[in-house]
C-alpha cells in the first residue's frame, strides 16, 4: 500500500446520498478476483446516463470523489473499495460512510473523510472548476478560496495510512521488530 500524506487533485463532485456498493460496482462483476480492471465497472448504472461526471473530460483523471450521506452502504463487497483503486479514487470525502466500507477503504488505502453536508456542498461546488487538497498528516481538506475543513480519523488508521502499512506491512513489521 502507497503511503498517503498529501492529496491534490480535481474531485468528482457526485454527491449522491445513499449510494450503495451495487451502484459502485454492480454484483456482474464480483466474479472476479482480480482487483485489476474493475474501475472500467465502476459506477456503471451512473455511467449509462448521458452526461454523467464519471465520464466527463472535465474530471478526467481525478483521485477524490465527493460523494452523499451514507457512502457505500449495502453488501460488504471489498469489489467497491478495489474498483474505486482501480479508478484511481484515493480520497472519498462525504458526510458520512457505511461502516464495512470505510473499513474496506482503508484496508485498500483510500482515505475516507468524514464532512458536515455544508462542507461538502461546498466542495462540490469548488470541484467543479478547481482543485482541492487533502493533508491526512493535519486532518484538513482546502479549497484555492481558504475554505478549510477539519476531519476526524482513527490515529491506527492515520498511521498506518500515513506509512502505507496494511495489514499484511504491519505484520512484516511486527516480524522484523521480534527478529531484531
């Protein structure tokens, strides 16, 4: 897992509430056990819509996704947090996530920020035409216009995202911690 400090970049200002794993990757892709290839199923239903943000050149590229109320509730699909890797999601602000999916977020290295709906109406509006940033080290999301939004996170969750240690880092770790 890459470390995480610094997230800049353009947002995808989608901001539905309630969107479920199913809407991030519909249950005809779980077959696989790749995690590769699954962000061209990402939000297919969303997709099928002409004019949809997901294939807007606007946000082409994009490593946050700004999401509703209740980000990723339904199945516990680890599939959701692999296609939104795949997609090259590293941030998903919202003002609040399904329990099973920040955990498999995090347990993917994707940060997930919890926002009040004013912050997050906020930036939505910003993604639409510039970029924002995410400093995980001082728990802050801004705006080019000095908006500045402070975040909770877990100090085991910070910690291990800020060094990139999955479970599998933190067991290597420990390893070479009792070898020594």
């Amino acid at each position: 897992m890459k470390p995480i400090n610094e997230i800049e970049g353009r947002a995808i200002p989608f901001g539905l509430k309630n969107c479920d794993t199913d809407i991030i990757i519909p249950a005809h892709y779980l077959k696989t056990i790749t995690r590769q290839g699954l962000g061209r199923g990402a939000f297919e239903s969303i997709r099928a819509q002409p004019g949809n943000v997901f294939d807007d050149p606007e946000y082409a590229g994009a490593n946050i996704l700004i999401a509703g109320d209740n980000f990723g509730c339904g199945s516990s699909r680890e599939h959701a947090a692999w296609a939104l890797n795949d997609l090259g999601i590293d941030a998903v602000i919202a003002p609040s996530f399904s329990d099973i999916f920040s955990s498999n977020a995090f347990k993917n290295g994707i940060l997930t920020v919890v926002l009040s709906q004013a912050a997050v109406d906020r930036l939505i509006e910003v993604a639409k035409t510039h970029r924002i940033a995410i400093d995980l080290e001082h728990q802050s999301v801004t705006t080019p216009f000095q908006d500045r939004f402070t975040f909770e996170i877990d100090a085991f969750r910070k910690d291990c995202l800020l060094n990139g240690l999955d479970e599998v880092g933190m067991t290597l770790a420990r390893d070479v911690a009792l070898a020594g």
